[in-house]
C-alpha cells in the first residue's frame, strides 16, 4: 500500500506512522525505525523517533509541484521487517 500525504513547502513537519495494522504490537515492539534517505536534498528527513508500534519523523523543505517517495521501515524486537511507500507531495 502506498500513503500519499500532502505538506505545504516552508512547514517543518511531524508525520507519525502506526505499524499495528501491518503486524506491530506491544508484545512485539518496534526495536528499530531507521531513517529513510531523503529522495531529494530539497525535501530533509529528521528527528527520527519510535514507540512500541509508531514511527515519527520531521519533514522540512521540499519544492512545489514534486512528490517525494520515501521507503519508511521498522524492525520489532523479534526481527520481523515491516515497510510502506510513503509519497510526499508539495502543492504548487
């Protein structure tokens, strides 16, 4: 499945994801959330975070009219891998 979402260029934004309908829960948390690569030095990926079955991250920056995809992962304590397209797309 693919998360399309919408952010307007000069906001710093949080986005936070919620891997329980892929799986996570609280007997078998997130261990690990690792930072994407930005797609784009123009769109910049940081402050990474994670809780038991979330993943947060900051979004700045960005060019109006382009989308960004970005492959966000989480590991749980007991190995499995979870992934999701993210596409961030920067209104005109």
């Amino acid at each position: 499945m693919t998360i399309y979402v919408t952010k307007e260029t000069p906001e710093d934004e949080d986005w936070t994801f919620d891997w329980t309908p892929k799986g996570a829960s609280v007997s078998d948390p997130i261990a690990s959330a690792p930072t994407p690569a930005s797609p784009s030095p123009d769109l910049v990926i940081h402050t990474p975070s994670h809780a038991a079955t979330t993943t947060t991250l900051w979004f700045s920056g960005g060019v109006p009219g382009m989308s960004y995809p970005i492959l966000m992962e989480a590991i749980t304590t007991g190995g499995r891998t979870y992934s999701e397209l993210l596409v961030f797309t920067i209104p005109q």
